[in-house]
C-alpha cells in the first residue's frame, strides 16, 4: 500500500512562480552547442526560464540518435551561467546522477521506460541521496500506477524531498490520433492519492505533432495540474529526434497565451460553493444507487453460477457476452456515453460477474 510522500510543495523550489502553469521547455536533444544556447536565449526571452534538453536519449535500436552525452551538460551550463536559466535534463543510471551532480545541474527527471525498472529506480535513489536536487519523475510506458508510485517511494525514501511527476501518456496499439494514450485516468487516480504531489503534463510525448499540443496542455490545465513540459526547439525542422512534436520558443508563448485558459483550482466564492455542493450531493446519490445495482447483478451472477454448477454447464459463454457487450454499447452512444467507456465499464463488470460464478462453481470441490 502506498505511504504518505514526505514532499516540499514546488513553488518552494526556487523554479517556479504562480499562477500557473509552471513551464519546462527546450528541445527533446540538446545537438549542438548553438542549438541549445539559440533555443534557450528564445525561451529566455518570452519569460520561460526552466530549461530542459536531453543528453542522454534512450532509443529502441543502436544506431539511432541516442544524445551527444556529457559534452552536452557543458552547454547546459553555459545556458545557467549566461542566460541565468536553471537547467534540468533526463537520467536514467547511476552515471548520469553523477555527471549531473558535477555539473551543477539544478533538476532531473527519470523517463517512462526508466520509470517501470524497480533496479534503476532505486540505483538513481541511491544515487540521489544526500542531494537538493529536484526530481520528476515520468510514468512508465505502461498503465502501472503501481510501478509509477513505487518509483516515487524510491526517492522519497532515500529523501527526495523536492519530488514531483510528469504524466506523458501510455504505449497504446489502438488506433488513435496521437502518439500515446493519454490515459488521464491514471493522472486522475494519483492525484487522487496524492493531492499534494506536484504534477505536470508532457503533452509533447502524448501528442507525438503540434497539432494536437494545445488541446492536451488545456486538458491539463482543465485537471488542476501545475505545470507543463513541452518541447521547443529553435528550428524543428531540423531537429535529430522528434521533430514533428516540437515548438519554436516564439511559437509556444503564443500557445501558453492565446490558446490555453488556467482553470482556478479554488474559489472563496459562496454562490460556486453552493452550487457546486449541491451537484456533488446529487453525485452521491446516483453513485449510491450504482453500488446497489452492483450488488443486485451480482446476487443474480451467483444464482446464474449455481443453475450452471446444476447442470454441469462452463462459465464462460462467449456468444451471448459479445452480443450483450455489442447491445450495450448500442445502448450507450444513444445515451451520448463513448463506445470506449462502456467497454471498460462492462468489461469489468462480466470480469467480476465471472469471478462470482467460478467461486459457486467452486464450493464443495
């Protein structure tokens, strides 16, 4: 069972101000020198100053662009000490703990694929140990809230303090228009457990093109989460990796100002608190009638299990589930509910309707 993070809230980390959001840029990959120092004076310029690059890039197959390495932290530095940025790149071992430690970089983050390894995560804790340094952390690849908050225990065990994450979205082989599933269910469930939790959105990696940069940074700001990492790059055309999810500095500010609204995440206003309590009531009411609904299909899955258990029949009946599954989600988009959330939604209920009758189908072995 998860514990309570033991956290310093981030606008004590000397990064960033409110209101909101609070905003990491630069490219995917620093690639050269006049790259990094071009793209970061342009982001200094319209007043972002946290600035993120790549060193190291973890890639599926040798051959790839995977980072120029440690000479890319020298020109972080450069960006720090000219441009009075605070700089911050990916680790993913040990290793690069240490190089960014010597390099007086100011912040870390541990990416997707590093975030679903319990061995690395807890070398990068150990590694972390005894530092200021603050640290975000990715969710994995994978739709694993476990393994995400296990990531961030790690850390905050070896006292990590100054902690936060970045939701980027989930590997995903359906079909969909962007580069990964958004997957804000999960989002919405750790900030659930974990309200304190400084949270920002990658819509960049979700997204995977522009295009679709500035719904998803609206749908995180619509969430209450703080801030967004988005990646920019002084000439994406030209850029080694992802260059199609890439924003020129002057490109995101006009994002940020004209195309996104900050939600508050509270009011003192009395005519919002009354209203609002009262549709919380009616929630609570139809969340209640829900849960008797529940209990009632499964008392009569249990009488389904025993009439089988009689008659010597399998559980699973394959034809009528599809048939009933296809009738509900006919059902469903008359009611305006999407095809997606009525599969997982019943999904889950056959699942446990299945699990009722193998326990009647059990009793007595």
């Amino acid at each position: 069972m998860a514990q309570k993070l033991d956290l310093v809230p981030a606008t004590e980390w000397g990064f960033f101000t409110l209101p909101r959001p609070m905003v990491i840029a630069g490219p995917c990959s620093a690639e050269t020198e006049e790259q990094v120092m071009e793209t970061a004076k342009g982001l200094n310029d319209v007043g972002i100053h946290v600035f993120r690059a790549g060193i190291w890039k973890p890639r599926t197959h040798p051959g790839s662009f995977e980072g120029v390495g440690t000479v890319g932290l020298k020109w972080l530095q450069r960006v720090k000490r000219e441009l009075g940025m605070h700089v911050c790149t990916e680790v993913a071992s040990e290793k690069h703990v240490y190089e960014c430690i010597k390099f007086g970089i100011d912040m870390v983050w541990v990416g997707a694929r590093t975030s679903a390894n319990p061995f690395l995560m807890q070398e990068i804790a150990d590694a972390l140990r005894d530092t200021d340094i603050p640290v975000l952390v990715k969710n994995p690849v994978n739709p694993d809230l476990d393994l995400w908050i296990g990531a961030l225990e790690r850390l905050n065990q070896a006292g990590i303090k100054k902690l936060g994450v970045i939701h980027r979205g989930f590997t995903t082989s359906e079909k969909i228009p962007y580069r990964n599933d958004p997957g804000w269910r999960i989002a919405i469930e750790l900030r659930t457990r974990f309200p304190e939790l400084p949270f920002f959105a990658d819509p960049s990696h979700m997204a995977g093109d522009r295009k679709y940069l500035a719904e998803l940074s609206q749908r995180a700001m619509d969430l209450g989460l703080e801030g967004l990492m988005i990646e920019s790059h002084c000439n994406p055309a030209v850029a080694l990796s992802d260059a199609k999810q890439q924003l020129t500095p002057s490109a995101l500010i006009d994002m940020l100002e004209n195309d996104i609204v900050v939600r508050d995440n509270d009011t003192d206003s009395a005519a919002y608190r009354e209203g609002i309590d009262q549709l919380r009531a009616q929630i609570d009411v139809i969340d209640e009638n829900i849960l008797f609904a529940m209990k009632s299909r499964m008392a009569v899955s249990a009488k389904i299990g025993k009439y089988k258990k009689d008659h010597n029949i399998a559980i699973l009946q394959t034809g009528r589930w599809d048939s009933l599954l296809s009738e509900m989600v006919r059902k469903g988009g008359e009611y305006g509910l999407s095809e997606k959330f009525l599969v997982q939604v019943f999904n889950a209920i056959h699942e446990e309707s299945v699990r009722v009758q193998n326990d009647i189908l059990s009793e007595g072995k």
